[in-house]
C-alpha cells in the first residue's frame, strides 16, 4: 500500500507514522508477544462464498490477541509519500464504493458482493455501492489483468512511484491511500487482479479493501488475519472484522497516536464484547 498525507501504498501499503509512535507501537507489540501463549478458539470452517480450500478459522480471541493486531495492523505501511502520518487513519463519514471493470473476466459482480460482505459485517462503516455516473467515491477499486498491473500504477502515480513500490513489495494487488495531515482519509485507490482464479481475486479483494478502510499494515507473524502475506484467506475473518470493528468506534478517531489509543482500546475491546477472558 501506498500512503500519502499524503498517498500510502499497500500491496497491498500505508503510510508510517512518527518515530515515537513507530517506537511506542513496537514496544506494545513485543510486549503482547511476550504473553502467555495463543488462546484463540472456537475453530470453524471458511464460511459460504469461500473459494474451495479457503482456510478455516477461529472466532474467539482474547484482548491481549486482538490488541496485538489492531497495534501492528492500524499503524504503519510498505511506501510512504509525502510527510508523515501521526496515526490512526480512517474515514470519517460513510464510505461510498465504486467498482471500475476492466480485465478479460468480468467480476463486476463477484466484487459487488465482497463489499456487500463487509457492509453486511461490518454496519460501523456505512458502506454503500456508488451507483454508476455518480458523484466520486471514496474508494475505487479497479478490475486489471496481471499484464496490466504495472501500467496501471505508472498511469495512476508515476513511473518512479511505481518502479519503488515494486521493487519494494513485489505485489499481486495494491491499495493507495490519501489522507489529511490529522489522519481522515480523503479517498482510496485499489487495483485487483481478475485473470488469476478465484482464490486469487477474493484473497486480494478482502485484503485490499482492509487496507483502503485504513487496517494499513502486514503482520506475517499474525495467524489469524488476511493481512497476513503467508496466508491466502478470501473471506472476513471473525478476527479482521474485530478489528475493523474497533477502527471504526467512536472513541478510536482519524489521527490518534498509539498511546492515545492504547488509553481506550480495553474498553472498546470490552463494551463491544469482541473477546473471550484471557486463560
């Protein structure tokens, strides 16, 4: 993902926010690695509209668990244009979606129903479709064949942006973000491949629009999300729609450092009952 305050690019990539939150978020990490070991449970297979051999999952997870994510998730990026971020990032107001065809199959559809998914999952975001020969919207994702991935960045950011993010990521699908300087993002960009399958499709569908909602980062090291890169998931994870969950309650506004949200981040945790006691 690209972040701007600016772009942030996501490959999915977003922007990095300032050294001391970058440290305070670091410090929270290892110290949550430093817990007792995983109690996440409830184990349930890929639910319907998964492709076949999706992942299953688990759908209970302690505080500490989905602390940890928020954390390494909600804060940082893979490219970062123009001055630095100071932290949470995230839309304001309700999202409106727009779906740009393209590519030699057409998933229109099959990407229609992603976002409804998530609006269906996920009410906080009032998500909604923008109808066609609307006003713009405030994501876009654009359908692309794999040849055209490369083109398609060098006619959206440029041949220098795009030869660094590359080179940097080595991406299948990628989500730029704009945001302003205290953190609400202005609108997002996501390019999705359709002519590699459909576990590929959904898998990069899923993720891109995690990060085009503002989940900007990869945890490789985190078994239960998408924007985990080892993993190929295709769906809402119970633990990704958690976290977006708490990204987009009233108390974790655009803008908060990490210590700010490491203030209220329990009680959100606990008055949305989004966890299990710890063991």
């Amino acid at each position: 993902m690209i972040t701007d305050r600016g772009y942030g690019f996501r490959a999915s990539a977003y922007g990095r926010p300032r050294n001391d939150s970058k440290r305070y978020v670091a410090l929270i990490v290892l110290a949550l690695f430093a817990s007792p070991a995983l109690a996440a449970s409830n184990k349930q297979p890929a639910p319907p509209g998964a492709f076949a051999g999706a992942p299953p999952q688990y759908t209970k997870f302690t505080t500490r668990e989905l602390e940890r994510g928020f954390f390494a998730l909600a804060f940082g990026s893979d490219l970062r244009i123009g001055a630095k971020p100071r932290g949470i990032r995230r839309f304001d107001r309700p999202v409106r979606v727009a779906v740009i065809g393209g590519g030699s199959v057409d998933r229109r559809e099959a990407m229609a129903r992603v976002i409804e998914d998530y609006a269906r999952q996920a009410p906080s975001l009032h998500l909604s479709l923008a109808p066609a020969g609307s006003a713009p919207a405030d994501v876009e994702v654009r359908l692309i064949d794999e040849r055209n991935f490369k083109a398609a960045l060098q006619a959206a950011f440029g041949t220098q942006i795009t030869a660094a993010f590359i080179a940097r990521t080595n991406p299948q699908c990628m989500t730029s973000v704009k945001s302003t300087s205290d953190g609400e993002i202005v609108r997002s960009v996501s390019f999705i491949i359709v002519d590699k399958g459909e576990a590929v499709f959904l898998d990069c569908a899923y993720h891109e629009l995690l990060h085009a909602f503002g989940l900007s980062n990869h945890d490789q090291r985190n078994p239960w999300t998408t924007l985990n890169q080892k993993r190929m998931v295709g769906y809402l994870s119970a633990y990704d729609r958690a976290l977006l969950t708490i990204l987009y309650d009233q108390r974790v506004t655009p803008g908060m450092t990490a210590r700010q949200v490491d203030g209220v981040l329990p009680g959100v945790i606990r008055d949305l009952d989004l966890a299990i006691p710890a063991r």
